[in-house]
C-alpha cells in the first residue's frame, strides 16, 4: 500500500534552533512522498545535511576554504561519521563502482570542493548566487507517484548558506526553492545578474528570471529584460559557441508567448546558419514550437531533420565486426537472442561515469534471462581505458574505438553518452537508454519472445 504524505509536517521537527548554531531552512512545501519510509529517510537526510553544514562552516572557518573529502570533517568537526551516509542509499556509502569515491569513509554525498575546482569555479558561482547555491548533495531520494512509478530524481541540496532544499537534477531551475519565495529569487537572480550581465556562463539566469517576472506577473520587467538581453548578446562573437545565445533569447520569447517572434528568428537562422555544427539544435527549437502550435506534420519533419537517429528506431541496428580490448572478435550478430546495450563512453565523460553504477545494477538483475552490455570506449588513449578498468571493473565486454572509432559513424554518435538498446531480435528501442528508463525498457524486452 502507498499513500501521499505532505513533507511540510514530518520535517518541522528537525528544524534547529540552538543560538549558535548555523540557521537552517528546511523547504519541502508543496512536496509529496509516496511513501511513509521515503518521507523518514527524508528526515534522516535532512539532519545529516544539518551537521554536515555545521562541520563545513566550522572547517571553512578555521581553514578558510573546505576540504577536499567530506570524510576530512571526521573526527575534529563532525563526531558522528554515520552522518555521511543516507538512509535511502542503497549502497550505504560505498557506491558498487568506486570511481571518484571518499578515499577515507562511506559517504553517499555529491560534494566537489577539491581545492582546484572550488578556487577555479565553484567560488564565482558562490559569489554570483550569494551562496544560495549547494556545496552539498544527495542524489539517493525520488519522486514517485501513487503506484511507485519513478517521475523523476530528486536531489535534497545544502546551500552554502546552510538552507535546505529540493530540487531535481538541475539546482539553477529552482531559484524559489534556493531563495525561499517568488520575491527573494526575483531579488537574488536580479543582483546576480548585476553580478555578471554579459557573462555567457551564466546566460540561464535570464531564462530563470524572466519565468519569475510572469508567474510573478511583472509584464514590464519581463519586456525590458528581453531588451536589455538584446543589447548585450554577442552571437556573431568570432567564438562558435555564442550562436547559443540566440536559444537564451528564443526561451525568453517563448516564456513571455512570443513564439512568432521566436520561430522567425530560428527560420531566418535556418537560413543563414547552414554551415553551423549546431544548428541540428535550431531544427529541434523549430519542431518544438511547431509541435506545440498542432503542426505535427511540421513538427516530425523538423525533429527528423534535428535527429536522424529517430529513423533507427524499431528498426534493425547496423551490424558491426571488431576486436574487443583482450583481442577477440566481437560482432553485434554474436548476441542475437539477448537484448544488448552498446553503450559509448569515455572515462572523461562525468554523465558517463555517473551512470555506470545504474549499468551495473541492471546488468546484474537481468544479465541471467539475456541481456548484456557491450561498452564502445571512445577515449583518445587506450591507457586510460585500461587503467579506469583497473579501478572499475566492468563485467562486460569493451571495444576500444577511439575518437575515430567508425562504430561511431555507423551509429551517427554525436555525443556521449549514447546508450543504444537493441531488442532479441536486433531492432533499436532507443538510443537514450539510460536511468530510470534503462531499467523499465530492459525489463519489458526480455519479457519478449524472439
Ligand atoms: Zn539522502
């Protein structure tokens, strides 16, 4: 049996009071859990973020600047090293694959704080959302609805400012919840914006601000905001990149309904963009807009032309012929019968890496009724390769194809992660099977009979 509690009323508990102690904003209103223990584990999270956040203060001020591991907080600024791992982590702390883990203690925390990459940029962005922003995550909680179904993950974020909150994947699309209400994030993401008006970097926070300016229904401040965008977008900036300033200005005239305007703006850009490596991405923004318009004959020719793989589904993948990394041939037709995932990766791509561990769990819950795994790696050095295998043991079969790697033409991969799954019968299903959906289509394809 499942039922909705409203987190609001299990949390408030937890709230601390203590005068010298670190303030704490618990946030979950409007949150609902389908299930009483998530709501616990909730609890559980929340307090461990707590002292967490109290550790991280005490260490920052002693040390000015945090450390390296969490695990550094133990035993000088955190007694209780239980405190690092939540409840709803299945793996307690010591995740399956250990790649980029806490050298010292179980931690089921995300924190980047290594001193490069906090001095570098985890510094500005704190600067820029007045600390707002999270040091610290946990990426073990869900949304799901009545039947259990997985919506979406959720992420309970500690802010630098010792708030709590959560958010999906994406913390920047949250300013209410990092701010604590409509008026505040408007006030943080205009002074941020003060902070860096012209900086590509943090171009989203004009996405973000206009979609407050209307639910907050400020029309004048949304139009002027537009304008003043207008004035400092560089798109033909000698850097390639900054065409994508023109999608920051499609998204604010989309958010304020002016998507005539916007789809002029992409029809002119089809036009005159057509030597443009991205501009697949203009054919996708068009589709998108015709599609929400009712032009679906529209739409499907346009996300055609913004992705060629969508012709590959349902239908046979390419078959292939190569050697794996121990020196045998390895060929697509060899695991016809079995539903297989060729997944491209590399070990410098972070989102590859991340999902790795879900690989693993799939692969071992349904490797024995016939599904397998073949990794294409695309790095530039097979040593690399080599040596995260050495750390990571993946139980399946590698290719190593290199950045030239023809598989990767066969298989039109842009970017990775590309994670194709191929039923019994050798038919695409998808090319994005990753997360949640990895799991849900494996489990229904080897239900079926080849
Ligand atoms: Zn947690």
């Amino acid at each position: 049996m499942t039922f909705s509690l409203l987190f609001t009323s299990v949390i408030s508990a937890v709230t601390e009071t203590e005068t010298d102690a670190p303030k704490i904003r618990l946030d979950f209103e409007g949150e609902s859990f389908s299930t009483e223990q998530e709501s616990k584990n909730l609890k559980t999270c929340s307090h461990n973020l707590t002292e967490i956040g109290k550790a991280l203060q005490a260490y920052e001020k002693e040390h000015d600047d945090f450390p390296e591991w969490l695990s550094e907080l133990h035993p000088k600024f955190l007694t209780n090293p239980n405190v690092l791992v939540c409840p709803a982590d299945e793996d307690q702390g010591v995740p399956i694959l250990p790649y980029d883990t806490d050298p010292n203690l179980p931690v089921s925390y995300n924190y980047d704080c290594d001193p490069e990459y906090y001095q570098r940029w985890m510094r500005n962005e704190r600067n820029v959302y007045a600390d707002a922003n999270p040091i610290v995550r946990c990426p073990h909680h869900a949304n799901r609805d009545s039947d259990s179904t997985l919506l979406s993950n959720l992420y309970l974020n500690l802010s630098f400012s010792n708030t709590i909150y959560l958010s999906e994947a994406d913390w920047k699309k949250h300013p209410i919840k990092m701010y604590g209400g409509i008026e505040a994030a408007i006030a943080g993401y205009e002074s941020a914006l003060q902070r860096v008006p012209e900086d590509p970097n943090f171009f989203n926070l004009y996405s973000e601000l206009i979609r407050l300016y209307v639910r907050a229904e400020r029309g004048n401040d949304a139009e002027s905001l537009i304008d003043n965008f207008k004035s400092i977008m560089k798109p033909h900036d000698e850097d390639i990149m900054r065409f994508r300033d023109y999608w920051t200005l499609v998204d604010m005239l989309r958010v304020v309904g002016k998507h005539q305007e916007a789809l002029q703006l992409l029809q002119h850009l089809e036009k005159t963009e057509q030597k443009n490596p991205f501009r697949t991405s203009i054919f996708r923004e068009i589709a998108m807009i015709h599609e929400e318009q009712g032009n679906a004959k529209l739409a499907k020719t346009y996300f055609l032309k913004a992705d060629s793989r969508l012709e590959m589904i349902g239908k046979s993948a390419p078959n292939f012929s190569a050697i794996d990394i121990d020196g045998s041939p390895i060929s697509l037709k060899d695991y016809h019968g079995k539903v297989v995932l060729l997944d491209f990766w590399a070990t410098t791509c972070g989102p590859c890496i991340g999902e790795m561990p879900n690989v693993k769990k799939v692969y071992d819950a349904y490797k024995d009724v016939g599904f397998d795994v073949i990794g294409v790696n695309l790095d530039t050095d097979e040593a690399d390769l080599h040596e995260f295998l050495k750390v990571c043991d993946l139980p399946w079969r590698q290719i190593f194809g290199g950045q030239d790697s023809p598989l990767k033409k066969l298989y039109r991969v842009r970017g990775i992660p590309s994670p194709w799954l191929m039923d019994k019968e050798g038919k695409v299903i998808s090319y994005q099977a990753r997360g949640a959906a990895l799991k849900k289509m494996v489990a229904e394809a080897v239900k079926e009979k080849s």
